[in-house]
C-alpha cells in the first residue's frame, strides 16, 4: 500500500542520512563497515533506488577478496513491484556491471525448476519466450525470458487450460462468470481427489 510504501521510503532515507555521503561517511558507516560481514538481500528485483543507495554505501568499503560477501538473489522476470518505485534496471545493472566497481559480482543463473511440472513449464516457455523481448534494455526496464528446465515429469492431463471470458454488459457479469469458472474448477479437482488446490 502506498502508506507502507512511504515509511519504507522515509526509513530508507533517514538510514542514509546516518550514513552519511560517500565521500565522508560517519562513524557510524565506518563502525559498520568493520562489523559486517555478510549481506543477502532477497528478491533484489524489487529493488527501489534508495535501497540500491543504502546498499551501495553499506559496501562502499568493501573490495573484492577481503572477505566480505555479497549476495543478491531475484528473477528479474518477477519485477512486480514498479508501484513502490522497484526499478528492474538495478538488477540489470547490478548483473552487468556489479554494485560498484571495487565489487564486482558473480553471476549465476538456476535453470531447474522444482516448482512446477514438466507441462506447465513448457507451456511458460512457450508462451512467454514470445511475449517477452530477446535481450535485455535497461533502459526501458525490459527484462528477456530466461528458460528452465523442469524437475518434476508432466501430468497425464494437459497442464494449462486457458478459459475466455468475454465482457458482456457489466463488470460484475464479469467478475462472476469468472468466479463460476473457478469454483467449478476447484469442484472438478475435488472430484478427481488432487493433493493441492491452489
């Protein structure tokens, strides 16, 4: 929500007035800088620029073989999060040129999924290698479509079925054929006994 939204915003910058500019950190930063030795930050995706800041001047110190790691991980194809101000182009920066140059970063990509089965990542492929752009434009924030490989074997039954729903007079006709749809799909699966509905 955007109340959320502000308060991580207004955190994140009285995080960066305490550590003060680049060129002259506080004591703070530099008593940070010697007890840190470890930073992970989850869907790095999502990232905001103030949040790139903070990072960038949490590891200003550091260089690479001093014994300090970074770790960034995130799907830049996940990048959901424009409305908090995410910007997909950090991610695309940070994996082409680091978080800054005295730390470079070391990319490695996962291919297997262990999420789905076989069938519906093939149809993920298929669909979106042709919706998504062929090479990467920070600039624009687009993100290319990145393949994997499925773990889990195909089901015997298709594993995608698309289901239109023309708009008729109102929304709300709508919004409820669409919530038919779904309840008799999830009576269809009860019927057929499925471990999961989701």
């Amino acid at each position: 929500n955007q109340q959320g939204s502000g308060c991580q915003h207004q955190g994140n910058q009285a995080a960066l007035q305490a550590l003060g500019p680049e060129d002259a950190p506080t004591d703070l930063l530099l008593a940070l800088d010697h007890q840190i030795q470890y930073i992970l930050v989850d869907e790095f995706q999502d990232t905001n620029i103030s949040q790139w800041t903070l990072l960038r001047r949490l590891t200003a110190g550091w260089c690479q073989g001093d014994g300090r790691s970074l770790y960034v991980v995130g799907d830049p194809m996940q990048s959901i999060y424009r409305f908090r101000k995410a910007e997909v182009s950090l991610f695309l920066r940070a994996q082409e040129q680091g978080l800054h140059p005295a730390l470079p970063l070391e990319r490695l990509t996962l291919q297997s999924n262990f999420r789905s089965q076989a069938g519906i990542v093939a149809w993920v492929h298929q669909t979106f290698a042709r919706v998504l752009p062929a090479h990467a434009d920070p600039s624009y924030g687009a993100v290319p479509y990145s393949s994997a490989i499925a773990v889990k074997p195909a089901g015997v039954e298709p594993a995608v079925h698309c289901q239109l729903i023309v708009r008729a007079d109102s929304s709300t006709d709508v919004q409820n054929k669409e919530a038919e749809l779904v309840l008799d799909a999830v009576q269809t699966a009860l019927a057929k006994e499925h471990d999961t509905i989701a």
